[in-house]
C-alpha cells in the first residue's frame, strides 16, 4: 500500500481478481478515508497471485495488498522510485511484494470530484492536478473541459456549492417519529416473539366486482351525496364471517401460554398508512353491521386517521387485523400479526387472470390473499380451512346471506 497521504483508509472495492493478467498502471483496488476516495494502481504488471486484503479492511501504508508474480521485473515503472522486497524464501524468483509506489501514479482526488467525473464521462487519468499532493481540483475538471472542448458551452455548470454541499453531507437525514417508534417496536416483538406462518390463496371475484360496480352506480343515480363502496368492506364482512366460523382465529393466547381466549366479539382493525404513520383504527362488532355501515366507518375511521384525530378507543379491543395494500399495488406480501391477535389477513391488488372452467379459459378477476396466522394456536389445516371459506364466500357473495 502506497502513502497516499492518510493515515488510514478503509477498501471500499476490489477490482481484480486472482489469477487475472493485469497490466502497469491498472487500477486494483478502491480505497476510502475521510475525505478521498481513490483507487490504487498496479505497480507493475504480471498475475495476481495472491489478494491479501478484503472489502471493509483498513490499510495503511506499506500494509501488504497484493502478491503478484511478473515475468518482467523491468515492467516496473520508475524502477529506482519503488522500495520493493524480493522475496527468494517465500515465494518464487519473480514474486515481488510492494511496500511503496510512487506517489504520481495514483489518481488523488476526492469522492465528489470522482463522482464529477464519472458524472461528466471524463476519464480522470486524464487530467493534470494542480492540488496538494497531486490532487485533482475541479478546477482541473474545467480546465480540462475548456481544452478539450469537451462539452458544449453552458451544457454543464459546476454549481462549487451544490458540490462543496454534496461533499460535506451526502446524506439528508430525517428523524424517526415517535408513532414509527412505537409501531416499530411492536412490529419488532411480533416478529420475533410469534412464529408466523404465511397461508396464500388466489380469489376469483369476478362476480363480486361486477355487483359492486352495478351497487355503486344505482347508488349514485339515486344518491345526490355518493360515497362508492369499495372492495374491503366486503372482505371485512367475509371475514367477520369466517371469524365466527372458526373461532379459534378470533382468539388470544393467554401471557402463560397455556391458555386460549376466545372472543365472544367480532372486531376487525384495518390497517391505514397515512403520512404521519401506520394506524389500526378497529370497527368494533363487524359481525352484526351492513356491508354500507361497515364502508361509513371504514371512510370515518380512515380519515380520522388521516387527520391523525384517532383515539385510543378507535384502536383498541381488535380481534383480527386485515392490511389491504390493493388499492396501491403489488401482488403478494406476508403480513406480521398484530399481538395479541393471532392472525392476519393481507390483500393484494386484484387483476384479471385468465382461469380455466374445464373447457376454456375464462379472464377473471383474481384477488391474491395472504392469511398470517401464529402457529403456537392454530394449525395449518385450519388456516388453509380458514381461507378457502373466505374465498367461497367471496367468489359468491349470496353465500353471506345465508
Ligand atoms: N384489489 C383491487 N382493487 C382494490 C383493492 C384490491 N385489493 N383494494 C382496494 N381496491 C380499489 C378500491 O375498490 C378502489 O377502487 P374503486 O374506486 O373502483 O372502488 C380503489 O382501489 C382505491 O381504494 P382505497 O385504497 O382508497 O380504499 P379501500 O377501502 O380499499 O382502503 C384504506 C381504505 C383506509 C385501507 C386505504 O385508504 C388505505 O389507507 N390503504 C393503505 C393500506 C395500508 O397502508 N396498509 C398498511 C400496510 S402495512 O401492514
């Protein structure tokens, strides 16, 4: 490793590999400190034998990097200028190992002029330094562009303070807010406290969208106000179906876990990600409310979250959460349940899927569902149970009548 002028500097990038026939001068490894980045050029040419250094180490000077085994000893530049060792006992006759390389091979410039340059396709080899120890100064990069007419006029303008700001603080920094604390905190626990197992299954809701969008545009022939009702209070009252159904995803294990709660209840928190965070407002007693109650208060709730007006009575006593990412996009995910509840259901974006009735294919409208659920409670026979029963009810939505 050759004095650059820093003490120590961390490698940031190798750039050739053992066994490769490198020439004089050939870049081979990227080293960063504080200030400069730059890259360390072969010391003579011939075959890396050996690559003593590894990515996130710091050398310092004269730290050994490289082994290389040359056939040409005269390649080396500036021969007198090296302090090399020949090493006869280690290694081969025609082994050498670098201690020091003469400073005015290396390209000294920092990151931003690097970037600059790599910014303005100019190769930095290229250009004379005129900076302490050799450095490239942007000045240099200008100079170089008014000689080489490299750039049309007023194509490029180096703006010194956008670079100088760049330099001194490439990162904009922006603080967590005590809600991602909080939410984050939990989120963190459940992962790691419940063992999670995640249920897919695709629903064709063909005839569930087509009812809705015949539902929303009487509504709104008759109705001055409307307010369109959207795929999830659908879901949300299938689901409170199915909670009914299987009790045991309506549930709470108990802080001894040797116990299971089982709710006499039928709650289900939606999650809402607003600007300000993520929030789980809860309709409390979905089981026993409309499909067009069920979307008022999924509108009230959400925008009370939105408005961040949610109370701690809006968010507490859930059963079972549903997460619907639909609306945004995105095929599948696996949810993380929302202790002390033991299941979850995320919804992704429906789309047309061509779907085979036995004779042909027929386009359908698919909705992709991902059901967590904590498997200390409840089994995956159960889960898979849970799911297709949704999806039957969803796929023909005259089921919820009966
Ligand atoms: N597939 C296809 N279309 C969907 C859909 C899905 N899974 N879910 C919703 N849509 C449709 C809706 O029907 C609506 O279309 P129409 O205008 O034709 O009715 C459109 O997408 C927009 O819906 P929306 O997202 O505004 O409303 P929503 O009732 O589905 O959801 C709410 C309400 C509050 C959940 C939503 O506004 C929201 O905040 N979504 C973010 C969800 C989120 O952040 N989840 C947290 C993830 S982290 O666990």
């Amino acid at each position: 490793m050759p004095d650059i002028g820093l003490d120590e500097v961390e490698v940031t990038e190798v750039l050739v590999k053992v066994g490769e026939e490198i020439e004089l001068d050939q870049a081979l490894i990227t080293v960063e400190g504080d200030k400069a980045s730059m890259e360390i050029p072969a010391p003579i040419s011939g075959i890396v034998k050996d690559i003593i250094i590894k990515i996130g180490e710091k050398v310092t000077t004269s730290s050994v990097i490289m082994i290389f085994k040359s056939n040409d000893l005269n390649s080396i530049k500036n021969k007198k200028d090296f302090n090399y060792i020949k090493t006869e006992k280690k290694l081969s006759d025609n082994v050498l190992e670098e201690k020091d390389i003469k400073k005015n091979v290396l390209i000294h410039a920092t990151p931003v002029i690097r970037r600059l340059a790599r910014y303005l396709n100019i190769d930095l080899k290229n250009i004379i330094p005129s900076g302490p120890k050799n450095r490239i100064l942007k000045e240099d990069i200008e100079l170089y562009i008014k000689k080489n007419n490299a750039l049309k006029k007023n194509s490029f303008n180096i703006d010194e303070n956008n670079i100088e700001g760049f330099h001194k603080n490439p990162f904009k920094e922006i603080s967590i807010t005590n809600i991602q604390k909080i939410v984050g905190k939990n989120l963190h626990q459940n992962w790691i406290n419940i063992p999670h197992v995640t249920q897919f299954d695709e629903v064709n809701i063909t005839l569930l969208e087509e009812f809705r969008q015949k539902y929303n545009s009487q509504k709104k022939q008759k109705n001055n106000v409307f307010s369109n009702i959207t795929i999830l209070p659908f879901i949300i009252k299938t689901v409170a179906y199915a909670l009914l159904e299987f009790p045991i995803f309506n549930s709470s294990l108990s802080s001894n876990k040797k116990t299971i709660f089982l709710k006499k209840y039928v709650n289900v928190g939606i999650a809402v990600d607003v600007e300000h965070g993520l929030f789980v407002p809860v309709l409390k007693n979905v089981d026993k409310k409309n499909i067009e109650n069920l979307s008022s208060e999924l509108i009230f709730l959400s925008n009370k979250a939105r408005e961040n007006k949610l109370n701690e009575s809006d968010m507490k006593d859930g059963c079972f959460t549903i997460s619907n990412l639909g609306g945004i996009g995105g095929s599948w995910f696996s949810p993380i349940i929302n202790s002390p509840e033991v299941a979850i259901l995320g919804v992704s974006k429906a789309t047309i899927k061509p779907l085979w009735n036995g004779k042909e294919f027929i386009p359908s409208l698919m909705l992709p569902l991902s059901l967590s659920y904590d498997h200390r409670v409840i089994n995956g026979a159960d889960a898979a149970r849970f799911l297709t029963f949704i999806g039957k009810l969803l796929s023909d939505i005259r089921f919820l009548i009966m």
